[in-house]
C-alpha cells in the first residue's frame, strides 16, 4: 500500500481510538486519552507489526491473528492500556507478551525502558528484528515465561501484560514498585476483565475492573516453565 494511504487509514484509526474514549469517560475519569499516547498511537506504524498479508487491515480497530494462536490486540485496547498506566518518561516498564512487539513500540515512545518477556521464541525474535527496524532501542527482550516477570530488572515503575491468566500472578505484584501501576487482563476465558492495579506507598493493592475483554490466555501461568 502507498504511504499516504497507510497515513489516512491512520488517522481513521485514531479517531476511533478518540471516539472510543469518549464512551468510556464514566470508567477512566476524562473525555480523552493523554495527548502523549494519542503521539504514540500516531507515529508507531502498526502495519509493520502484523504479517505481511494482513497489513491493508492494521489500522482496523480489529485484533489480528500474529501465528501461534496468538493475536495482536485491537488499537483501542493498545491505547487504552497505555493511558491507563499513566507512563512517565524516567518509567522503567515490564511487558508480559510482547507479540511481536506494537505494544512494545507504542511503550517505547512514552517511557525510558522497556522490558519484554515472549514465552513463544519464534515471536520474540520476529518482534526483536521488527523493533530494530523501528530503532526503539530502548526495548530489551528475553523469551521466557511471563508469569514469572523478570526479576533481574525489578522492580519496575509499571507493568502491562497482555495475555490473560485465570489470576492476577504473584510475582508480578511483587516486582511493582511501590507507587506503581500494572494493567493487566485477567478471569476465565469467557469472563475476563481488564483491571488497573495500583500498589500504594505502604504496599496496600487496590484493583479497579475496566471493562470486559477477551486475551489469550497466558501461557505457563502458575507451572514450572521459567
């Protein structure tokens, strides 16, 4: 497709991401989702993160199927995710499934670091080759189970997961920074939800539900495989 064409299907995107806000104004607290994701949503071309043959449809506010039984989330959950972790630019972040690597590339504009766990190898190293196309080169990834996070580099100001375990996983409360924030999707696959966790200075956790969802589920959740 011809760059202008990918530049207005963009920009259609980003209008439903913008009218997709507004309807959830009661559930996130404001008309509009922060100016700097919006940026980020704009520059990091999604086509590029989807195979080949799917990319006439990259901009659609549409989940797409990435290989290994796995997708790629629709544009309005990437931002809405995004916003709703509030990212700083000193923010050292932790993503459990990278894909191959939009949510990564969407993150990488708002934050200082990036670390990116894929338990699937073959996607890991597909995303690893398409963020260095995109020169975010302050993404770091590692294949390995999600479940576990990644404790060399904790704890981490924020955290965003993005396949689905039945339970909120334990080792990545632990490795969230006090005042820190992780939006995660969680529940059965018929029931999930999408939940803002928040750890307060003192420790305390405290979930709010977003609304409901549907991720794959995350894969090793709770078993041996690390």
């Amino acid at each position: 497709m011809r760059a202008e064409d990918l530049e207005a299907l963009r920009e259609e995107m980003l209008a439903v991401i913008t009218a997709g806000a507004i309807v959830l104004r009661d559930t996130i607290g404001k008309n509009a989702f922060d100016e700097r994701v919006m940026t980020a949503m704009g520059k990091v071309p999604r086509h590029e993160f989807v195979p080949l043959e799917l990319q006439p449809y990259a901009y659609e506010n549409i989940p797409l199927p990435i290989g290994f039984g796995k997708t790629i989330s629709q544009p309005f959950i990437v931002a809405l995710m995004t916003d709703l972790l509030d990212i700083k630019p000193d923010d050292s972040v932790l993503e459990i499934g990278t894909g191959l690597g939009y949510q990564a590339a969407v993150i990488a504009q708002l934050a200082r670091k990036v670390y990116s766990v894929e338990i699937i190898e073959e996607l890991g190293q597909a995303a690893k080759q398409r963020l260095r196309q995109q020169r975010c080169s302050n993404v770091e990834l590692k294949s390995a189970n999600g479940y576990y996070g990644w404790s060399e580099h904790a704890p981490f100001d924020k955290v965003i997961v993005t396949a689905a375990p039945d339970l909120i996983p334990p080792p990545l409360i632990y490795q969230l920074k006090a005042g820190g924030k992780m939006v995660i999707p969680a529940g059965l696959p018929n029931v999930q939800r999408l939940i803002l966790v928040e750890k307060r200075a003192n420790g305390r956790i405290t979930t709010k539900e977003i609304l409901t969802v549907r991720f794959s589920q995350l894969e090793g959740a709770g078993s041996g495989l690390q």
